[in-house]
C-alpha cells in the first residue's frame, strides 16, 4: 500500500501525491536554499560555525526530508471521514510513537534515527538560565524539523524529552492492523531519503553542535521549504504513481522554483554588478547630499549590522536607505530588503518609489517588488484579485506573475520575497509567539531590514522591535533605522543588549549633532559619524493659539491664508475632529468655494479611514493639489488627519495643526516649504505654523489622580498621544521659542520636550495631578514593556521550552488596541464615493462589538448618493466622501 503525503477529492476521482516524493522535495528545496542563499550563512552563523559544508547540508536535507514521517500513522492515512481514529494529524503523532510508545525501538529503527545519531553532538552554546537543560542533540534537531506547522510543540515540564499532550493522542494509531503496518511507510521513507541524499550517511564529516539559535532558524527554513514543495500548482505537481524521481530530477524543480520565486539572488547580483549604477541614474539626483554620502560612504560594511539615520523630513533618507541595500547586497551580505513603514498608507506610497529605483539599478529584470499589505496583492506595477484562501488571480502576464507574486498572495510569505514594501506589523510578527514566526524570522534573516520613522512606535511596539533588531544583529543580520526626530533614549535602547541600558542625561543626549549616522559595529562597538549641513537652514515662525475646540475659528485662519494664495495644510489628532473641521469650512464658506480641496470634483479630507482604492485616488489628488508637480498655483486649504505628517510629497506654505508631542510636530513641520518654490505669498515667503491647544491649558484635562478626561481624549491627548507631561514641555518650548530653525533646533527640541529627565523636572515642578499622571504613564509604560516581553519567544530557549500553545494568536498584537477587522463586500462590490468599486473596508476595533462572530461578514449593504451604508456585527456603517463612520456618530 502507499503512503500519500497530499490529497485532494474531487466528486468523481481523487488525486494524490506520494509521501516520499514530498518529503525528498521539502530535502531538495532545502538543500536549494542552503546553496543558493544567506541561509546558509545565517544557519552556520547560529551554530557557531565559520560555514556549512556540503555533507552538512545534505545532512540537514535529509533531516528537513523526514519532517512528515507522522503521516504515516493510520488515522491521517485513513483521513478525517474514518471514526475509527481520534487523531488525522501528523507532527504529535510522530512523537507519540518514538517517545510514548510500545514500538518506539522499531520506529526509530525504521527511521534510520541510529545512524542519524551520528551526525551532532552536544550542545556548544549554553543558554539562560531561566531555560530548561539542552535536549539530546539528535531529539532536539528533530524537534526543529517535525515542528514545522507554525507552533513548536512545548515539552512536558517534568520530562523535557516528551511533547505535551501526547496523552491525547491514542498509541494504536502505529499498531500493525489488516490494512496496513504503518511503519513500513517509515522504512520505505527512510530507505528513499538514504538513497537520494547518499552523501549524508557517509561515515567522515564533522558532528553538528546543537544551539538553540540554530533549532529556531531551522524550523523555520524548514516551514518555508515546506510551503514552496508544497506549491503543486507552480512547481510540485502531484505525481500519482509511486515512482521514485531522480536526485537530478528533484534538484531541477528545487532549483527552478526557488530561483523563479527571487529566493537565488545570484543573477540580480551580477545584473546590479555588470550596470554599476551611480545615484543619479538610480535616483535621477545630480550627485548624493551630505547625509546620502555619509551612507554611501560607510566602510567595512560587513560590520555595519544595525545602522541608525537621523536626519530632517524631506532630506532624503529613502534614497539613502535604498542605496545602503544595493551596497550591502551587491557585495552578497543581504538577499533582499523589507521597507517597513508605520501605515498602511505609507507604505502604499512607498511601494512605487522603491519599484521605480529597482527598476533603474537593476535593469527590466529586477526582482519582484512587492506591496505587503493585507488586502493587497500587488507585486511591481500589478495587482491579482483573491478567489479563495489559497487561489489568486493576476490580471495579465499570469505565466510570470504567478512567481513573481508568490510571496504577496498570503501575509505569512510577505518575507521571503525579495524585496518587500510594507509596515512594521510584519516584522514585529516574527518575533511574537504567533503562528509562523519562525518562517518570518528565518526570511528575516537574510534581508535588510529598513525602519522608516522608528520614532512612531510606542513603548510596546518598541520592545518587540528592539528584540527583533537584537536577534539580527546576533545571527550576523543587517539593519537600518532612521528618523527625523528621535530621542537619546529611544536611541540607547535600540542599540543595547542590555536589559537596561544607559540612558544618556539630558544635557548629554542634547549635545548629540544632528543629522547624525550611529551604527552598531561587529565588535560591539558604536560609533558614530557626524553629517555636515551644507545648506542653510529653514526658519519657521511659530504661533500658539488656543483654538482646538473652536471649529469655525480654525477655518477662518486657514481661509484668510488660502486667499492670499497660500496652499494651507490643517492636520487634526482625531478623524472626529477633521472631519467636524470640513464640515464647518463647507458650511461657513460654500460648499462651491474653489479654495477647497477636491477628489475627482468631490469635497474631501484626508484620513486612514478610507477603502485603499479610495486612498490611492486621495493620494494623487493631494499630491496634485500640494505636491512638487503641482497643478494648480492658487490657494488651497486640505484638512487631515496624521496620514499627511510622512510619506506623502506635499509642501504647504501655512500648516495648522493640533498640539502633538515636539517630535512629531517636527514631522509635520517637514511638510512646510519642502519644495523650492518663487510664487510663494509674501505672508509666507517664511514658512509659519499655528498650533491649536486647549483654551484653558493641558492641565484642565487631568483629573485629581492623574488620569485624561474623556473630552480631552477626544482630542487625541491622552488617548492617541498619552502623555500630557510631553504634550506640555512642547508647548513650553515651542513658548520660549516662538522662531524655531530647522535641522539646527531638532536635537534640542526634541529632547526638551521627550527626555525622561525633562519629563520628570516637569511634573516635579507643576505638582499635583501632573505628578500622580507622571506615574501613571510611567506605570502604564511598564506595563506594555512587560505586555510585549510576554508575547515573545525566547530565541535563547531551546525550542520545546518556548510557550506557543500557551498564547492566542488574537491576542498578541503588533499594536496594543489595534483589533481592527478587514471586511471583504461580495460581488457585486458596492461603488464608493469616488467612483471607484469598494472591495474591502478595515473597520477599527473599538467600533466592533467584543462577541461578532470570527466568521462575520457586510449585511445589508445598501447603495447611497455618494455612497454606501452595510450592516457588520449587528452595527450599522456609512462610507462616503468623508470616509468610513459608525451610523451613531
């Protein structure tokens, strides 16, 4: 009888694909990835090694090869429509036979385990002391490889040797009955492996250490190698007999399916290579700024692991990052980049600007740029249309895009493409003790990671990246975080390894020059190297004003400008608040006002609460009405909210906004006379910013113990921005100087206003509720540091002493709050207030009752003049013009 691996049924006939053809595929794309990738550096980097060399590999091949040896037990061949088993599952059941179970002597005899035993030793890096004592090295290299579904199973606690919850699963799953043994389908399997990857079983070669480390990055290079053998559409056809393919047959369609998924990078190599593109041509800039040639110019760039870019909005950090890449992978230490953004949004913009550059430094043969973004599926200029879980459509050059797009189909791949555009939420995933994070963190492992605006993430957010920034640099990885307005504090903790790092004072981390380059070198080292400012700075006249909770007198501030030909940007803390603030400019003004901003001839404002097709349509019409290439040169007034403050190319001559913490004030400052321009009003020839605050100051919204009243939430202080105590010292700064000169002034601002000193001086001084709200903020700050040290895995633990069955995916988040629901409309999609087919709406969480069905999908939907309206988790929604809103509000 024949084991089969994979099956599928079909009303009239069944196809199926023989188990040791599958397992013989997953040792031959693994073995694939080794030769033709970083993998293999990174693997050998965890083990302690200086490389693999070939016998190893092949050792690790045929290791990776018995991965689904559990599907040979009855209850999975039998499938899920026989009763007469308890289990149909594959990885507990392996174990249950080899280490709780009468037969274990003959299965491992039937795996060959005896002659594997030969090939690792004992651990040769010793781990924490909070984690359990190493397993034998032969069990430990096979927990990382029948791991391989997502979620290492956790050993028992008083016999680290036993997987959990083996007792569930009954022991004559592996007895000898009528219809089968079923450990003659380990020896058949055993038996192929031994012949296909003959190499492996020669008696020289030098014994593996175990490390932990290197049991993570294995699962998941195991997991990955198992997805793309698993791939029967593209490259792993089911065989249907049970003919053995040829080793040379088998390393073919490894070879060609991990080359036409982008995962051997060696032709882009030598493409990038033979053009040696400069930055112009790359760029279309004459020559590299200051800062750009600070980049360019780092030396020794093997010891460049994790590099930090300060530098102004607007100056070019994009192109540096971009360029970092292309050096760093041109002399093979990366094999690809991730691009992560804070939004969505931003990253959508981004996308087209990283394309455009591949395009230049690689020539038409570029790899595959990707947009990862739930909910998209675009990869370079296309986009493919989902028909089921696991089925995607691509809307022209199918035969091609079908590879290219591989890794955009489905967001637990978006890492091993490439190149990849999308936000931090995926990066953060491979750290958190969620389905797959091994095979993100292995893809991980072999790319550039680029942070764009790391002063955006909170202290939660922070903590998981710092600990994937970490794993990186110790697995020999590559970096690169950049901001226009980061902190001394945020700075030291990005780059430490120690628990605690130090935290520089405030007169120190003032003294900092500013741009600065600070990279974290191989020897442990940091160094730091200063940037010259060439050009003169730009001078911003700031006026305070206590006008946020006067609608009407923010739009006639912005109208006043707007007539005198200024192009006005308002940016609110709240979509509530923005879009109250268009409407009073409609009703006060005219609705026919020709000084307003328009999508398509439609009055609109600018929010994240927007269908993406919608989102792209307000993206090009802001950046027509406020971008370099601008259309019109009449005045304009664009209300938003904080989608504007990056990303986006737009210059503004007058900004409004709302109080926000200094760092990023400074980032919506950036949007101000970003461009050279000569047709400037004369009241703006000097860019000028007027911040809105409160009437009767911060402290009115502090209660007696320290906590933010609702109305004041509303606003965005104390909810969107929670510390009050920052939002204060800005102010105060911003007070003592109303004229602010930008980059010089961005060090000092910044850490006037967010050092852990300054804040403390403050709340000292002020007394009171600013005191007892200092220590909530300090407490709630601890709290989400230790919220997301929980839901990590310990990359120093071995594998069965990591807790994944102990979390729920639904509740470890990238993004503390963030539960928000992407819902999908059905054919036919309703039309949005663009004239644009609405195919899916992400609502936030906090508008979904907690108990809606996981399953839940729009109701009820119902055609609207400019709209729509549907019904989703009993609660009613509209979508038009002014974006997505609750029917209640």
């Amino acid at each position: 009888m024949i084991t089969w691996g994979k099956k599928r049924e079909f009303a009239d006939h069944t196809e199926w694909h023989p188990l040791n053809h599958h397992a013989l595929e997953v040792g031959c794309v693994l073995l694939e990835l080794l030769k033709v990738s970083l993998f293999r550096r990174r693997l050998a980097h965890a083990l302690g090694v200086t490389d693999l060399v070939p016998q190893q590999m092949l050792r690790l091949a045929a290791l990776a090869a018995l991965h689904d040896a559990g599907k040979c037990n009855h209850g999975f061949q039998d499938g899920r429509a026989s009763r007469e088993w308890s289990t149909h599952g594959h990885v507990r059941e392996i174990f249950k036979l080899l280490f709780d179970s009468t037969r274990y002597q003959e299965g491992f005899a039937s795996l060959n385990l005896q002659d594997l035993d030969t090939w690792f030793t004992e651990a040769g890096i010793s781990v924490g002391p909070a984690t359990q004592e190493p397993p034998d090295p032969l069990l430990g290299w096979l927990w990382a490889v029948f791991c391989h579904h997502g979620r290492p199973l956790r050993g028992d606690t008083g016999n680290p040797g036993k997987p959990q919850e083996l007792d569930q699963i009954a022991a004559r799953v592996w007895d000898v009955t009528p219809e089968r043994d079923p450990l003659d389908g380990l020896l058949h399997l055993a038996d192929a492996v031994r012949r296909t990857f003959a190499g492996a079983f020669a008696s020289v070669g030098e014994p593996m250490a175990l490390t932990p480390a290197a049991q993570h990055l294995l699962t998941g290079l195991v997991t990955l190698a198992d997805w793309i053998a698993s791939d029967d559409k593209n490259f792993f056809p089911f065989a249907g007999d049970a003919t053995l393919p040829s080793l040379e047959v088998l390393t073919n369609k490894a070879h060609s399916a991990v080359k036409a998924l982008g995962l051997a990078p060696a032709q882009a190599r030598q493409n990038l290579k033979f053009r040696s593109p400069d930055f112009k041509s790359v760029f279309g800039f004459p020559t590299p700024n200051p800062m750009q040639q600070a980049v360019a110019e780092l030396s020794h760039l093997e010891n460049q692991h994790v590099v930090i870019l300060e530098s102004e909005t607007g100056s070019g950090k994009t192109e540096a990052a971009l360029w970092h890449f292309l050096r760093l992978f041109a002399h093979g230490l990366v094999d690809g980049l991730y691009f992560a953004l804070p939004t969505r949004a931003a990253a959508v913009q981004l996308h087209q600007r990283t394309l455009c550059a591949m395009r230049q430094a690689f020539g038409p043969d570029h790899p595959p740029v990707i947009l990862a973004v739930p909910g998209y599926f675009r990869v370079d200029d296309a986009d493919a249309i989902r028909l089921a879980p696991f089925a995607t459509l691509w809307n022209d050059e199918a035969d091609r895009l079908r590879y290219r797009g591989w890794a955009a189909e489905h967001p637990k791949r978006y890492l091993t493409a490439p190149i990849a555009v999308g936000t931090i939420d995926q990066v953060l995933l491979s750290a958190l003790a969620t389905s797959h994070a091994h095979m993100r963190a292995t893809s991980l492992s072999r790319l550039l990671l680029v942070v764009d605006e790391v002063h955006a993430s909170d202290t939660y957010m922070t903590t998981i990246l710092r600990e994937v920034v970490q794993r990186l640099r110790q697995l020999g990885g590559y970096a690169m975080l950049m901001s226009a307005t980061l902190g001394g504090s945020a700075r030291s903790l990005l780059l430490s390894d120690h628990a605690r790092p130090r935290i520089p004072s405030f007169d120190e981390a003032s003294r900092y020059p500013y741009p600065l380059l600070t990279h974290h070198q191989g020897d442990g080292k940091v160094a730091t190297t200063n940037i010259p400012v060439t050009e003169q700075g730009k001078s911003v006249t700031v006026e305070r004003l206590p006008l946020a909770d006067l609608p009407l007198e923010v739009v006639k501030h912005a109208v006043l400008a707007a007539r005198t030909g200024a192009r006005v940007l308002v940016i609110r803390n709240t979509v509530t608040w923005a879009v109250t603030t268009q409407l009073t400019l409609e009703q006060h003004f005219g609705a026919d006002s020709a000084l307003f901003w328009r999508c398509q001839d439609i009055l609109a404002l600018h929010h994240a609460r927007f269908a993406a097709e919608d989102r792209k349509a307000l993206d090009a019409a802001i950046e027509a009405a406020l971008g370099k290439e601008m259309v019109s040169h009449e005045g304009r007034v664009v209300v938003s909210t904080q989608t504007t403050e990056q990303s986006l190319d737009i210059d503004c001559d007058y900004l409004i906004t709302d109080l926000c913490p200094m760092d990023v004030l400074l980032q919506r400052i950036g949007r101000l006379h970003r461009h050279k321009r000569n047709n400037r009003p004369i009241d703006f020839a000097t860019p000028r910013v007027l911040v809105l605050e409160p009437e009767e100051g911060l402290a009115m919204g502090l209660t007696e113990n320290g906590t933010c009243t609702r109305a004041f939430m509303k606003q965005g202080w104390g909810s969107v921005y929670p510390d009050l105590r920052v939002l204060q010292a800005t102010s105060e700064a911003l007070q003592a100087t109303p004229t602010i000169t930008i980059p010089s002034d961005n060090r000092r601002l910044v850490e006037a206003a967010t050092h852990p000193d300054t804040l403390e001086s403050l709340a000292n001084r002020l007394g009171g509720c600013w005191t007892t709200h200092g220590n909530k903020v300090w407490g709630t700050h601890a709290a989400q540091s230790q919220q997301a040290r929980l839901g990590l895995y310990n990359r120093d633990c071995w594998l069965h002493d990591c807790n994944f069955h102990g979390h729920d995916d639904a509740r470890l988040v990238t993004r503390l709050g963030m539960n928000d629901r992407l819902v999908h409309f059905p054919d036919p999609a309703p039309m949005g207030p663009f004239q644009k087919t609405i195919t899916a709406l992400t609502i936030p969480g906090r508008f979904l009752p907690v108990d809606f069905a996981p399953d839940a999908g729009p109701e009820n939907i119902l055609q609207e003049a400019g709209g729509f309206s549907f019904t989703f988790g009993h609660h009613r929604f509209h979508y038009d013009r002014l974006g997505l809103r609750p029917a209640t509000d």
